[in-house]
C-alpha cells in the first residue's frame, strides 16, 4: 500500500462501514460494525505507527503526506498528513472507539441506525486530526455533529430531547465562528497575482510573513489576526469546552449512552485543544501571543469552577462530566504559557497539553465505562444510594478504585503528568494561574475520595436492583482492564507520548517565535527583542559562528 494513502483509508474506512451497515440486515449490523471498528484500530497503531516512524517528515514536518486539487477554482485541496502534534490523538481515537464499540454490545434498538452513525461519527473525528487543507477540517469538523445529535437524541435518557438540541446549537454556534475566521483568513491569504487559498501550511507561513513562492510578500495584518483567533478560540473554547462555554456538557454526558458518553469524553473534546495548536495559533500568531494570558486565566478558572461543580454533584455521571472540565482546563493552562523569554517552559506547556489530552482521554473514558457499568444493573447513578461494592464486585471496585485514582492525578498514574507539566510550565508566564491549577489538584483529590467513599466503601448496597449487582462480563472486564493498564503504563513511562510530540511542539514554539519577533522588529526596529533569545528561534546548528574580531 502507497504509505501516503493510508491516512486516506484511516479516515473513510469508517465511512464505508457505515454504508455498508445501512445495508446489511439488521441482524449483522454489530458485526459489520465492530468489524470495522477494529479494522480501523489496527490501520491506526499496527500499520500506521510504524510508516509514520519510517517516513520522512516535509518542510513543516508532516508525514505520510496526501495532497491533491480537490476544487481548483477556489484553490481547496484534499491534504491529510500526520505530525507529532495529531498522531497520539488519532491512536487515541482509535482506541476509544474500540472499546466504545465493545461498549455498545448490549444495544439492541436500531442496530443499522446506531452503528452507521457510530462510524460516521469516528470518519468525522479521524479527519478532523488528520486535515490539512481548512475547507476539509470544517466539513470533517461538521461531520461530527449530526451523528452525535442524533446518537444522544435517539439513544440518550429521559431527557435526550433537550441535551441534544442543547449540544447541537452550543456546536452550531460554534462552527459558524470557525466559518467565518476561514474565510477571513481565505481572503487575507492573497492579495494581487497570490490566489487565496485554505491550505494550513501555506497560511502559517503568510501568518508569520514567510510566505514563499506566489505567496512572497502576502501577509495577513494584525488586525485579521487578532479577529480570526478569538472567533477561532471561540469556536475551541466551546468545544473543550472551558467555563463558561462548557453548560451544553453535563446534560449531553448525563444523557447520553455510555458508549457515547466515552467517545465524547475520550476523544471528542480534544478537538478544542487540537485545534487550538492547529489552527488558531499557527494561524493568527499575533492575535494569540496577545491572548496567551487570556487563555491561562480562562484555563484556571476551568479548573476551579469545574472541580467546585464536581464536589457539589450527587449524580455519578455529572460529577464525572463536571471533572472533564476541571481536566480540560489544564490543556488551555498548558497551552497558554507563552513565555518567549524560557522557550523551555513553552515547550513544556504545550507538551503537557498534548499529554494531558492524551492522559485524560483514558482516564475519563475509564470513568464513564465505570458509571455505565453500574447504571446498566441498577438503573441509577445517585452516589448517596450506592456504597458497599468493594465486597460485592470486587474486581469492579479494584479497576474503578484504580482509575479513581488515575482521575484525580496519583502519581505513578497518567493522571498526574500532564496536570503536573502543565502547572509547572505556567508559573514563568502566569504564576497565579499555575498556583489555581496546583489548588485544583487538591480539589479532585476531595471529590474523587468523596465519590470514592459513597461507592466502594462504606455499608452495603441495599438499593433497588441489589441481585443485579453481580461481578462484570468478560467483555466488561477487558475494557476496564485495558484502560487501567494504559493508565499505569503512561503514568510509570511517559516518554513515547512526549518523545513523538517534541519535534512538532519544537517547530510549533519556532515558528510562534519568529512571528512575534518578527511583528516586534517591524513595529520597533530599534528593538532588539531581548525578551526572544536566538536559540528559540535559530536552531543552535544552524547557527553561524561570529567573526573574531
């Protein structure tokens, strides 16, 4: 197989499935899905880890590059390529929407239905890691929407109605500002003879006045920049989401079936964060480097404001989905540690952020299975009416104890890098907020001890259903058991995830830097820029030696 080519069948692999789903009788429908699912798990780890490691990276560092004209007249290409920054979460992907498949063993309404839109659903995540041209990130970033409208709307609980309306504007809302920072950037990425274009690649380097080719001397003015990321950052924001765009979540999570609820959690919200170091700061450098205190303190109060919201909740589901925004808000913290004086720290955060995604996407997936395992036997999540279940599902209270655990950021467990790297590299830029993040450790330690207690310590379960509560399937068992393996395996050795992210973070920090350095010296040529030292922006071997004097 042409190695550039399989990022094409990564992405639509799925989307074949799903036609053929709506085909087949609806007595296979779960084979022909699951199927998929798993082939599609193993294009994502055993075939494309390994072309990705062999391949050579492009000027700006992609691999596995497919481009091609797509619609010439406007200048859209069909281009997927895969970096440091998108291959985790594409592993990721993969791996959630396998165990959300074994997940979903137990449904049995409208399986043709169901697993069309599961697969869509994953075509649609798939691509919006995977693209490189902005036409194609927004029609693959739309794909996601309806499928996950219509999986919380049909197979969702009593109030499904409402919580998928509620997620489809709040999505809506935010896809319309993504649309129109496109086409600001579309317009601004070519003036006279240079075409416009919606090529990523091309537009960070217009962005940062590197422009070559056709493009030599376009440039994108300060103005557009600043305009495009907040609508950008809005758009991300509400899909991370971070307070105070985050009241679509609770209700779509507690609604939501809990396959669903572990692909939403698992994968669905690192699309705000992905797009944030995708989109909005390659893309508008100006507007972030003006923002990036903005995005701290929004990252700070995410984490405070959610773990707060957790405490108080007495549902499972909507304390676990309360946690997901405390979580998030360590991403926005990471990736808001601009400190051009220590490119160290810069890297670091947004290393931690890439981590971060990754660590919680294990443990809140983990977290949701844990509920659903429970709400499928007794049909209610109130954590005043549990306790008791270390003795009663043993194995159960072991794996949930554990990724308890991993949740509120036990050291050993994937839980605590990311929030730890994340804290450490703010304090150079925003101090305060690294200390909010540091409380909001302390924090989930409370709620997740709370919780703790209520379900697995404490007297015995004498609820309704208490003969339902007997130990987990096999099926359930090698879900969890996963999960917690990965959740210690990343917690004990880190290094692959960040060792796969350097050189993309490294090249992402560069180009920031030029950027602003770049802004600083045209508004302020006497400016020496002292606050950018030269390694951050000229690799050390590339450097020429100075001139004896």
């Amino acid at each position: 197989m042409d190695p550039a080519a399989l990022l094409s069948l990564i992405v639509f692999l799925p989307a074949v499935g799903a036609i053929a789903t709506a085909c087949a009788p609806a007595g296979l429908a779960r084979l022909v899905g699951v199927s998929t699912v798993a082939a599609t798990f193993l294009l994502t780890t055993v075939a494309l880890l390994p072309a990705y490691f062999e391949a050579t990276p492009d000027d700006y560092g992609m691999r596995l590059v497919t481009d091609a004209e797509w619609v010439p007249s406007f200048n859209i290409r069909y281009a997927l390529g895969v970096d440091g920054i998108s291959l985790p979460l594409v592993v990721l992907t993969g791996l959630v929407f396998l165990l959300a498949a074994g997940a979903s063993w137990r449904i049995e309404e409208k399986p043709r239905a169901y697993w069309s839109l599961f697969l869509l659903l994953e075509t649609g995540v798939l691509g919006t890691f995977l693209a490189l041209d902005l036409f194609l990130f927004y029609v693959l970033f739309e794909v996601m929407l309806l499928p996950m409208y219509f999986l919380i709307g049909v197979w969702g609980g009593p109030n499904r109605a409402y919580a998928a309306i509620k997620f489809f504007l709040y999505t809506l809302a935010g896809s319309l500002l993504l649309l129109v920072a496109l086409l600001m950037l579309y317009a601004a990425g070519g003036s006279g003879a240079a075409a416009s274009t919606f090529d990523m690649r091309t537009l960070s380097d217009v962005a940062r006045g590197a422009g070559t080719g056709e493009y030599a001397g376009v440039t994108i003015d300060h103005g557009t920049q600043t305009l495009a990321f907040w609508l950008m950052l809005g758009c991300f924001l509400i899909k991370l989401p971070a307070v105070p765009f985050h009241t679509w979540l609770p209700d779509a999570h507690v609604e939501a079936p809990t396959p669903i609820s572990m692909i939403l959690a698992g994968v669905l919200l690192k699309v705000g964060g992905y797009g944030i170091l995708r989109l909005a700061y390659p893309l508008a450098p100006l507007g972030a480097a003006e923002a990036a205190e903005t995005v701290c303190a929004l990252g700070a109060i995410s984490v405070i404001y959610g773990a707060l919201a957790a405490m108080a909740q007495t549902d499972f589901k909507r304390l676990v989905a309360y946690s997901s925004v405390s979580h998030m808000g360590y991403v926005l913290l990471g990736l808001g540690a601009w400190t051009l004086a220590e490119p160290d720290f810069w890297r670091m955060g947004f290393s931690g952020a890439i981590f971060q995604m990754v660590g919680h996407g294990i443990t809140s997936t983990g977290m949701f299975f844990a509920v659903g395992v429970l709400y499928d036997r007794v049909h209610h999540r109130e954590l005043n009416r549990f306790g008791g279940l270390l003795r009663r599902m043993p194995l159960y209270a072991a794996l949930g104890l554990g990724m308890s655990f991993a949740a509120l950021g036990l050291p050993g467990l994937c839980g605590f890098v990311g929030e730890a790297v994340t804290v450490f590299a703010a304090w150079p830029a925003t101090w305060w907020a690294a200390a909010a993040g540091a409380f909001g450790i302390i924090l989930t330690a409370g709620y997740m001890l709370r919780m703790v207690q209520r379900v697995f310590l404490g007297a015995e379960y004498v609820g309704p259903l208490r003969e339902n509560l007997v130990p987990m399937s096999g099926r359930e068992t090698s879900i969890f058991a996963v999960l917690m393996l990965l959740a210690v395996a990343l917690g004990v050795y880190p290094r692959p995830v960040f060792d796969v992210a350097e050189p993309a973070v490294d090249r992402l920090v560069m180009t920031l830097g030029d950027a602003v350095e770049a802004e600083q010296i045209r508004t302020d040529p006497e400016s020496t820029l002292a606050a950018v030292p030269a390694e951050a922006a000229v690799p050390a071997e590339d450097a020429e030696p100075a001139e004896a004097e």
